[in-house]
C-alpha cells in the first residue's frame, strides 16, 4: 500500500450558524461556518440542497454567482442573497 500523500491537514476553530426561514416559495435550511480559512469568507451549505459555497461580500455583488452556486431561480436567489446581505460582512 501507497503512503497518503496530504496536501493539507489541518484543524480549526469555527463558529456555526444553524439558520432556517422562509422564502417567497421554499425553506432555506443554511449553516453558515465562518473561519480564518477563507479570506473573510464564509463557507455556506444549503441542508437541504446538499450544496455550498465560500462566499464573501463580493460573490454576493457577482451576478448569477447564488443561482449557480445553489442552483436557485432568480427569485430564490435573491431572497437568499438579501439574507446573506444582512449577515455577511
């Protein structure tokens, strides 16, 4: 057997937020990590989806970054985005 070659293993402090609220047409279920890994990003994973992203305040500014990232309509997207507008800085 080979030895595992690690680009990086590394442990973490992180803060977690367990974030769930309604929308115009469906639930957001978010945990939002925030760590010193990312540049100031966030990491944000959709539970429900089973997608995430690193976003920061510019990927929010990015147009069609949140629908791609979590494969939402453009309304859903933006109520996701006004959310993530209040609590990413």
């Amino acid at each position: 057997m080979t030895e595992r070659f690690f680009l990086y293993d590394d442990t973490e402090e992180t803060k977690t937020r367990f974030v769930s609220f309604m929308g115009e047409h469906q639930r957001f279920d978010l945990a939002i990590l925030y760590s010193d890994r990312y540049y100031g990003k966030a990491m944000v994973m959709d539970i429900q989806g089973s997608r995430f992203a690193i976003i920061g305040e510019d990927d929010l500014d990015e147009e069609g970054y949140i629908e791609h990232a979590f494969k939402l309509s453009e309304q859903d997207a933006s109520e996701l985005r006004e959310f993530l507008n209040e609590v990413i800085l």
